[in-house]
C-alpha cells in the first residue's frame, strides 16, 4: 500500500487528507468518525456505482447508521433543487447535528453536500471520499462549499471545511475518458502554478497515479492553509477560473468544468501576454500542452456570451476585476484589471 497523509489545520478546525489505493484501507479512519452517529451518504448515478456498495459496507461492518440520497448526475445538481431535497432528507430521517454526510462523489455531490452540511441546524460534519480525478485533486480539500443560482457558478455559498477527506485512487478507474480529461484541467492549472517536471510528464503521458495526486493536493495545500478565507495567496488558486468559469456558464454547462478551465488558462495566458503580465511563449506552450490532453484551447466560440458573467464574478468590484495570472510557469502573481479591458480582449476574438 502507498499512502501519503496530509494535515490541515484551519483557525477553525483540522483535518485530514488521505490518499491511497483501495477505499477498504480508510475503514478504520472512516468508523472512528462515525461511532455514535448516523450518516447521510450523498451520490449521484456514476459515484454510487464507484463506490457505493464498499462504503455501505464499511458502515455495516461498524453498524453505523445511515441513509443514502442519490443525486441526478453533473452540474445540474448543484441547484436550489437539490439543496432542498438533500435537507428534506436529513430531517426526515431526522439527523441530528452530531451527525454527518459523506459525499461520495465528485466536485458537484461535494460542493452541493458540503454546502447542506454548512447550513443545515446551523452545520454539521461531513466527509468528502472523492470519486472524480478533478475532486481528488481540489474540490474535495479547502472547504469552499456551494451551488449555481441564476446561471451563474457557485453564488450561494459557505466556507465549511471537512472532518475528513478519503482519496482512494481506485475509485476513479471507472470514471468515463471525459472526466478524466477533465480533472486534467487542474492538473494543468497546478503545472502552471508550479513548474513541477513530474506534473509537466503526468500531463505529456496522462498518467494518473497516487503521486500524481498526492502532488497536485500538496500544492493546494500550500495555498489553502495558509488563507483558507480566500483572502489572499489562495485567489492565485484562482488562475485559469475568471474566464474559465465564464466559458462554462456560458456555454450553458455544456463544457465540463476542467475544460472550461483548460480555456480559461490558455485565455489568461493570451490575456496576460497582450497586458504585459505574463511573458510571451507563455501561452503558446499551453496550448501545445492542452493540444497534448487531446482537449481544445479554443476559446474564442465561448467568447461572445462571456462576458456578462465576468461582471458577476465574485472577484469583481467597482468595474474591475482581480485576475489570476502567470509571468512565467511557476510565477503566479494577481492583478486587478479593469472589465473592460477583459471585455475588450474576449470581443476582439470575434471579429
Ligand atoms: N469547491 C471547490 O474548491 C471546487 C474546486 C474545483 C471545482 N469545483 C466544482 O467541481 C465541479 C466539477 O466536479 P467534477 O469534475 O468532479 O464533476 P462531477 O461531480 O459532475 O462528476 C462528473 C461526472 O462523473 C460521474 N462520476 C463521478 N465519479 C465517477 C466514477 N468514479 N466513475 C464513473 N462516473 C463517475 C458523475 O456522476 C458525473 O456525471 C464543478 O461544479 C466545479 O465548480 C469545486
């Protein structure tokens, strides 16, 4: 067994981050959570099918107590809707706040679970055993919880961190070639951030392992704890997510997110080039990097009903906006912009 632990400790809590082969390794981390209390375990079609039956019966194997709430898959969970019927589930099956969800999912089952945890009786615990390269890798880890409202990605939210996070790598084996691309977004963000060689080869052989993983949330874990309000150095976390998620709202969620954000980092890139910040080549050797994925870097078709998202972009603020960007790989540095500028530089792709 390869196993790489990490531990974050946040002015309001701490926790764990495991990460190893099988989901059967974690029972042990899992029961000393949930002695003495019931759970709510949250997934959608293609997580349960990961990993359903192993968590029940890890659960069996402790006699916890629990109920399970399948969501419908992809982004169109994370809504008031779904909001709604997983808190109809904790109280009609009155949970109490000693109680805990686990998500067992992706981005969308964490982000939406993690969200009911943070508002239901005032918050309770949960349990994040990622199912999605994409989750593994970020979502999962740093307590950013929330749905979309009004089209528009993750406006009602909470900050709420997890109890634990489990990261068992053979849930992914069955994720479709198109997720797994997808979570690739991220890693490519991380290579950006970070220069890595052994990210870099991950992404030229799409090579996805343990390591792999272990590497990209040690990097996220260097942002997030020291700045887990988000007030700081973990907005250049941020990098390849102000176009990125203006692509992906716009496209009306027809892109999925790693992809919109493989768009909006090549975006940054062409952004940053033609303001100065990044240097040139930057964007050039990301593209041949995306092209490498399989994945596209065009993102001018996005680009013509883009922009109204970006003035609903939670980093906007009196007609300008802070953008992540990168001088070079491994140089991130933020810079505020005015709107304009970045609506200018998206109209012109449409002539
Ligand atoms: N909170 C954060 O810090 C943060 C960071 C990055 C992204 N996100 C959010 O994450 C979401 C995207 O997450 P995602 O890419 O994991 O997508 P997702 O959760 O929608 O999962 C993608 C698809 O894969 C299926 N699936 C999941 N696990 C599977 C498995 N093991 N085998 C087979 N199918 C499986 C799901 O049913 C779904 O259809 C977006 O909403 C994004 O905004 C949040």
């Amino acid at each position: 067994m390869r196993r790489i632990d990490f531990d974050i400790t946040t002015p309001s809590s701490s926790y764990s981050v495991l990460i190893s082969e099988r989901l059967e390794e974690f029972s042990d981390a899992l029961l000393s959570f949930l002695r003495g209390r019931k759970a709510l375990i949250l997934c959608d079609p293609g997580s349960s099918t990961a990993g359903l039956e192993t968590v029940q019966s890890i659960l069996n194997s402790g006699c916890i107590e629990h109920a399970v709430h399948v969501l419908e898959g992809g982004e169109k969970a994370k809504s008031l809707a779904s909001l709604e019927s997983v808190l109809h589930a904790l109280i009609e099956g009155r949970f109490s706040r000693n109680d805990l969800i686990i998500n067992l999912g992706g981005g969308v089952v964490g982000d939406l679970g993690g969200f009911a945890a943070a508002i239901f009786m005032r918050g309770i615990g949960y349990i994040n055993i990622p199912t999605t390269l994409l989750s593994m890798i970020d979502s999962s880890i740093g307590g950013k919880t929330g749905i979309d409202h009004f089209g528009i990605k993750n406006m009602l939210g909470a900050f709420h961190q997890p109890r634990l996070v489990v990261c068992a790598y053979d849930l992914i084996r069955s994720l479709p070639e198109r997720e797994k691309l997808s979570g690739f977004g991220e890693v490519l963000k991380y290579y950006c951030l970070s220069a890595s060689p052994s990210i870099g080869n991950a992404i030229e052989y799409r090579r996805i392992d343990p390591e792999l993983i272990g590497e990209c949330c040690a990097i996220k874990l260097h942002y997030v704890s020291e700045d887990i309000a988000d007030h700081g150095k973990r907005r250049l976390l941020n990098l390849g997510h102000t176009f990125g998620h203006a692509f992906e709202a716009s496209s009306g969620f027809l892109l999925s997110h790693g992809e919109a954000v493989a768009l909006g980092l090549a975006a940054a890139a062409r952004f940053g080039e033609r303001i100065g910040v990044t240097d040139s080549g930057v964007a050039d050797k990301i593209e041949e990097l995306i092209s490498l994925l399989g994945m596209s870097s065009d993102f001018s078709k996005y680009s013509a009903s883009a922009f109204a998202f970006l003035h609903h972009d939670k980093k906007s603020d009196s007609g300008s906006i802070e953008m992540a960007f990168i001088k070079s790989f491994g140089q991130p540095l933020l810079r505020r912009v005015p709107i304009e500028q970045a609506v200018r530089f998206l109209s012109d792709l449409r002539k």
